[in-house]
C-alpha cells in the first residue's frame, strides 16, 4: 500500500507536526505500508537553517531521521492556490493509494487553500482517496474580514475528505456534529452558487490519539544529580520544566509569574524551558516569545529561566527525567492534542496542567492520581501546586507512577496499526 503525506513541516524542521509525520511514516513500515512525504519547497530552506542550528549548538545526537526514513519530495512553491496543480500533478505521477493531509491552519502559513485541496481534487477525479488528521481545528486566517469563510474552509476539508482522523475527543465530538449536518441537509461550495460536485458523503470519523514526539531514552551517560547541577539545581531545589514553544494558548506568561510568587515564598524554584523557543510554522510565536522575555525582565528572574534551546532528542530526555515537575499552563484546557504533554507522561513527570474545556471527554485525567490540573490562566494556582509537590514526596511519587500509567495509552504501534487499518478500510 502507497501512501502520501501532505505535511507543511517536516525534520529537520522543528515543530509537532514535523515529529509525528516522521514517526508515523517509521512505524507504518511495520504493517505493510510504504510511505512519502509531499512539501514545499520551504523544507529545503528550513532544512538547511535547521542543520546550522544543530552545528552552532555543537550537538553530537542523531539525526532525527532514521535510514528508513520516507523519501521527500519538497516541489510545491507554496501553500496558496499554486499547490492544488502541484499536488494533483505529484498524485497522477506517483499513483498512491492514500493521501494523508497532516493539518494544522500554522503549519500551511494559516492560508485557507489547502483546506480547499480536497475539494479540488475531487473536481479532477483524482484516484487516491484522501484521510485528514485535524492536530487541532484552529481556524485559518486566510484574508481580513474572511469571517465565516474561515470555518467553512475546515468543513470543506473535513466534508471532501474520505476519512478524517481526530487526536481528541474534544475534536471528535465537534466533527460529528458537522458529519451529521452532511449527512441531513448536504453541502454546497460557497465559491460558487450552484453545487460543482454531487454532495459529498459524510467522512469516516475515528479517533487515532497522536504519539510522543520523545521517548524515555536519555544519553547512555545520564545521571539525574549530575544533569542538574548543569541549571544550578541540588536535590533542595524545586526544578520546574515546560517544553514546547510557547505561544499566546500555552500560557507562557502565567509560568513565569508562577515562578516568581513561589520565589517570593521562599522556594528555590526554577524554571526549566525544554526546547526552541518559536518553531518554524507559527510566525506569531515569535512576538509572544518576546512578550515573556520582557515579563522574565521585569521581575528579574533572569538568573533563574534557563533556556536549553533546540538539542537532540537525547538530551529533551534527560531534561525531563531531571525535572521534579512539569507545568504545562493552557489557556484552553489540558488535551492530549499536545505532543509535548504526552512526552512528559511518557516519561513519568508529574505533571501540572489546566482544567480541560469538557472534563468529561478526557476521563483519563484524575486530579491528584495522574496531574495536578488547576483553573486556566491563574498563576497563583500554579504556584500552589508547584509548592505543594515541592513540600510532599509522596504526592510527587504517586504523580510519577499516574503519570506513566497514562502515557502507555499512546504507543507508537497501536497508532500506526489503527492508521493503517483505517487506510485499508478505505481502499
């Protein structure tokens, strides 16, 4: 079986999206599927930027590619409207059976175009059938003043899909209201007034949970005491960890306050930030990137946020297992859409995170057994449940062993058995 992946980040460029691609392809191997993966031309320009990075940190880790690896094919010019012949273009060469949009409104430029590809090739009678992973349902900008265009933009890409994959529940569930919608009352094109297509049939749902983006695989010659002294940090010392970019919804000024009030209370807390600070899919990052360096200004706490930058995955490791906590502030909840969230889980982190948007679709999660969760954007409630870990042992022992358990729900070959079992569904 031939499958494609349409992706707008992929390593070495960094970014959630580009991890799970890459692992998928990897893991896919193992049930009979063979992959590639279709970009533009911006990976060769990343890519490149990408390699000077790891030389000016002087990391010795792996590439994060293995020789298995699938092959890249980085021939489209860009993520507007000129991607729909390149694409259609690439499918009538390469004939594959599956098209795997990987979506993610920062990771296509926030353009709308691509949520119209499936839509498009349908009109050309391409042959492959075509399965979108929503990583989130974030909305894309598309142009001022789109309004409601912008959400019809993700129901086109959901409706002309042949199947659509969510990673959570929260999705799934407001997917299948739209599917429902299809299915009662049809769908028509608002780039024209009369339908071009018959009414699509409503896509095949299923819910596939994403994988860690870093297993529990440390350097041969980690040793936790040592790893921490590197950020000043004894076994007297509260070491927070976050790890990810930041951006407006992860709460990245919240940490910082957060660190500061446990410092005026007496701890001796530090903050651990995992990981490039911007990525290359989200251009916004950048700036709110720069709004939280000016808080760590402001209240002085330079000495106290240390930065590990973009390293090999090795070593994003070892930081996690050195840390006593990670504190993962959403602003829209905890989920398990995020990759680094199901990273830190994995490696058994006590983890501290916001209350989810609908506690009911995320029953996995028990305050108290497996996160310590507290309301969104409240720095002071962080704060109090980072000392609570730093002033009880056991509590941060029954955390770890919660925290492992849960993150053993997201194997990497149960994933990709389901993707491809679903591939095999269509075809």
């Amino acid at each position: 079986m031939k499958v494609v992946f349409l992706t707008g980040e992929y390593p070495p460029m960094q970014g959630g999206i580009a991890d799970h691609t890459a692992y998928l392809g990897q893991h896919l191997t193992s049930f009979g599927v063979e992959s590639s993966v279709l970009i533009s031309r911006r990976w060769q320009e990343k890519g490149g930027e990408a390699a000077r990075m790891r030389r000016n940190e002087e990391i010795s880790s792996p590439p994060r590619l293995s020789a298995s690896s699938p092959p890249v094919f980085a021939s489209l010019p860009d993520w507007s409207w000129r991607c729909w012949p390149g694409v259609a273009s690439f499918l009538k060469t390469c004939q594959p059976d599956i098209l795997h949009i990987q979506y993610q409104a920062a990771a296509f430029d926030l353009g709308g175009w691509v949520n119209w590809l499936p839509w498009f090739l349908k009109k050309r009678s391409a042959v492959a059938r075509i399965v979108t992973t929503f990583h989130d349902l974030r909305i894309p900008y598309i142009f001022p003043k789109a309004g409601a265009f912008r959400w019809k933009s993700m129901l086109a890409l959901a409706r002309y899909s042949d199947a659509v994959i969510c990673t959570n529940r929260e999705d799934l569930e407001q997917l299948s209201m739209v599917n429902e919608e299809s299915s009662s009352s049809g769908y028509q094109s608002p780039i024209s007034p009369a339908p071009l297509l018959p009414r699509p049939s409503a896509p095949l749902l299923t819910l596939i949970p994403l994988g860690s983006n870093v297993e529990p695989q440390p350097p041969a010659d980690f040793e936790r005491v040592t790893w921490r002294k590197k950020y000043d940090a004894d076994e007297k010392t509260l070491l927070l960890a976050y790890f990810g970019f930041l951006n407006e919804s992860k709460g990245g000024e919240e940490l910082i306050e957060m660190l500061a009030l446990l410092r005026q209370q007496g701890h001796d807390a530090r903050l651990l930030l995992i990981g490039g600070e911007v990525g290359h899919a989200d251009p916004t990052n950048v700036a709110y990137a720069q709004k939280v360096q000016a808080l760590i200004d402001r209240r002085h706490l330079a000495d106290f946020v240390h930065r590990t930058g973009y390293t090999g995955l090795p070593e994003v490791s070892a930081n996690l297992l050195a840390a006593d906590a990670v504190v993962m502030p959403y602003r829209d909840g905890v989920s398990f859409r995020r990759t680094t969230l199901i990273a830190a889980l994995r490696h058994g982190c006590p983890v501290v995170s916001t209350l989810p948007a609908d506690p009911h679709l995320m029953p996995e999660i028990r305050s108290g057994e497996n996160m310590l969760l507290v309301p969104p954007r409240n720095a002071a409630a962080l704060a109090q449940a980072a000392a609570q870990l730093a002033d009880d042992p056991a509590l941060r022992r029954k955390l770890a062993l919660g925290s492992k358990q849960l993150g053993d729900l997201f194997e990497w070959d149960k994933i990709a058995q389901d993707t491809a079992a679903l591939y095999r569904r269509l075809i």
